[in-house]
C-alpha cells in the first residue's frame, strides 16, 4: 500500500469553504494524518469542510472514524462535514458500514459547494432567473361569480372542479429554486416509472435550474423517503 497525500484549497462564492482533496488511503497508520488537518481548520475557525476523496482508494472504518469524531464540533459551530468523489468500491464500504447516516455525500464538488451556499442563504439561481420572463401577480384574473350569477348562469359542477384543480396544480413558483428533495418529488409524482437516470437527466434541465446532482445523491434521497422502488413511488404518486 502506498501512504496518504492532503492537499488544501478554498473554495466556494465567498471562499470560506475548504477543499481537502486526499490521495492514496486512510486507515488506522493514515487517519491521524486526517484528524491533525480537520483539528487545524477547526481551531482556524474553519467550518465549512469538503473532503475529495476522489484519489482514495481505501478506507477502514477508523479511517471514516477521523472524519466521525470531528462532526459533532462541525456541526455545533453551524458548519458541516460533505465527502464528495467516492470511488464505487470505497462507497460501498461507506453504505455497508452506514456512515452515510451521519456524512452528507456528493458525486462531485459542485454540488457540495451548492448545498453549502444555499445552507446560508445565497441564491445560486439568480442568473436562472434573471434569464426567465416576470409575470405581473395580477397577470391571470380570474373571476368568482356571485350564487346569484351561479344560479342563474346554470354552471356545472365539472366545470367548478376543473378550475379549483387549475388552481391547485398550478401555483405561482418558480421550480428552479425549489430544495433538490422538493423537486424530485415532482417528478415521482408526474412520473413514477421514472428511475434514477431519468430523474437525474430531467433535473438538469431550464425547468429545475439545471440541477447538476449525482446518482448516489438521487439513490440516498429516494431511499430516505421511502421511494427507492418503483411500486413505492406509485404509492407516493397516488397518495398525492
């Protein structure tokens, strides 16, 4: 085996975020290596942690147990701890032991940096929407006849449903800007033969903003709702 390498950057719209990309493996002779790092951003007021393991090709549970004992610090100090760039094989040890119960991780550095920007507050859609037309509220009247008009105007019941269920299914927001959860959900439910790939391809498109999101994110969203098999999404489909 070969040791471990730590290369530090900052990152993100403010660039208070810190890029930890590690190469080679963590284990019970490395993961020291990582603490002493997390330990020295920590005390430098540093909350905002990516780690790219992009390079690293293993990792024992007390390699994943350096970044677990620095969570709760993390955490208390409104910051957080994002893996991003797990080969499938060190993923599968991460899943297998379920620290992905208690790590947040992402396919690549983009979306953890957008969820760290988005956590305080930034718009990450603004040039999405400055590119889209404004409608005016007061745009799309719509009328509400007296009972008196009713009574006499005769109008059926059909016709009342099909402008209640308009305006239900069509409200005033803007679909870009709406948390990733959120817009998968719409999806599931316009479509709940969609898999994975399909959700993923239709998330990155004019509609959601285009949402870069990788397919173990959409995998472990899908999984924490109860939506990971396609009998479940037809469930949540119908329940709407």
């Amino acid at each position: 085996m070969q040791g471990i390498e730590l290369a530090l950057n900052q990152i993100g719209t403010r660039g208070d975020i810190a890029l930890v990309k590690i190469k080679g493996y963590i284990d019970t002779t490395t993961s020291s290596e990582v603490s002493t790092k997390l330990t020295e951003l920590i005390n430098d007021g540093t909350y905002q942690l990516i780690i790219d393991m992009g390079g690293v090709n293993y990792v024992s549970s007390a390699g994943w147990g350096a970044f677990v004992g620095e969570i709760r610090t993390i955490r208390e100090n409104s910051g957080d701890l994002k893996i991003v760039q797990m080969t499938p094989d060190v993923f599968e040890v991460f899943e297998m032991l379920e620290f992905n119960r208690i790590l947040d991780y992402y396919e690549t550095i983009e979306e953890a940096v957008n969820d760290f920007d988005i956590s305080i507050g930034l718009d990450i859609t603004t040039s999405m929407q400055q590119r889209q037309p404004k409608v005016a509220p007061d745009s799309v009247e719509v009328s509400v006849p007296s009972p008196k008009t009713l009574a006499k105007s005769g109008t059926n019941k059909s016709e009342r449903k099909t402008k209640s269920r308009f305006l239900f299914t069509k409200p005033n927001v803007n679909e870009a800007t709406l948390p990733l959860v959120e817009k998968i959900k719409i999806l599931v439910i316009e479509n709940p033969n969609d898999g994975i790939k399909q959700l993923k391809k239709k998330l990155n498109s004019r509609r959601f903003g285009f949402e870069s999101v990788g397919y173990f994110k959409i995998r472990d969203i899908l999984k924490k709702y109860n939506l990971e098999t396609k009998q479940k999404r037809y469930r949540f489909y119908r329940s709407r």
